[in-house]
C-alpha cells in the first residue's frame, strides 16, 4: 500500500483548542523574545534569564502527588499558566500602566523581568518553607 493511499491524521484540520492556543503563546512568547532580542543582548538576557527562573522555580509541581501522569498535568498547567501570565504581562495595555507606575524611574522594558524574578523567589521560598516543615515532622515523635 503505498503511502499516498493512507488516510490523513486526524489532526489535519481539527486541531484540539489546547494545542492551538499552546501554538499560539509560543509564537507571541517568540515574537517577545525576538524584540528582546533586537533591543540588545542585555536586555535579551535579562528577559530569558528571568522567564527561565520562573519556569525551574515551578519544579515543586513535579511533587505533588505520587502519581506521575498527574504531576505531569500539573507541571504543564504551570507551564501554560506562566506563558499565559507572560503574553498578559506583555500586553500593551499593561506595559503602559507599568510606565504610568514607575514614572521614568526604570525603563519599562524591565518590569515584566523583574515580576518574573520575584515570583520566582517567592516560589523558591514557599518550595523551602514547605520542604522545612516536612523536614521537621519527620524528625517529631
């Protein structure tokens, strides 16, 4: 049977609305990352370095449960919601309420990078605080 009598995948032209709105923050998220880019390798680095900070940070998700497929679901539903978070971030609209905000007192470029920073740390911080209290109920009679 040769290949052009196969039937064609069922992915053709109905794409399931979770892959095609994934497609999609990952073109915007591009477009981002590209403009970065054109800004200066400074700022690039600054925007990826931040963006890869959120998303390791995210790594408790791959803990919650004992079940794999679920932690699984889980850490793509963070990954999702952190694409999400950034193309809102990004948005015009924001990006002038973030200027209205600093009022020239730091480029705005900068804002979007430091949330992602601080968000972050306090992932990591509630990561460690969680992973204290668990430390010590073990060592509790």
């Amino acid at each position: 049977m040769p290949l052009s009598a196969l039937p064609s995948s069922s992915f053709e032209l109905n794409t399931p609305w979770f892959i095609d709105s994934l497609a999609i923050d990952f073109k915007i998220n591009s477009d981002n990352l590209k403009h970065r880019f054109n800004e200066g390798i400074l700022p690039f680095l600054l925007y990826a370095g931040a963006l890869v900070f959120l998303l390791s940070s995210f790594y408790f998700t791959q803990k919650f449960c004992a079940w794999p497929l679920a932690n699984l679901v889980l850490g793509v539903l963070a990954f999702r919601g952190i694409l999400a978070l950034e193309n809102f971030l990004n948005t015009k609209e924001i990006q002038e309420v973030f200027g209205t905000f600093l009022q020239n007192r730091l480029p705005v470029s900068f804002s979007v990078p430091i949330i992602f920073i601080i968000f972050g740390l306090l992932t990591n911080l509630y990561t460690f605080l969680i992973y204290l209290t668990k430390r010590k109920k073990k060592y509790e009679i």
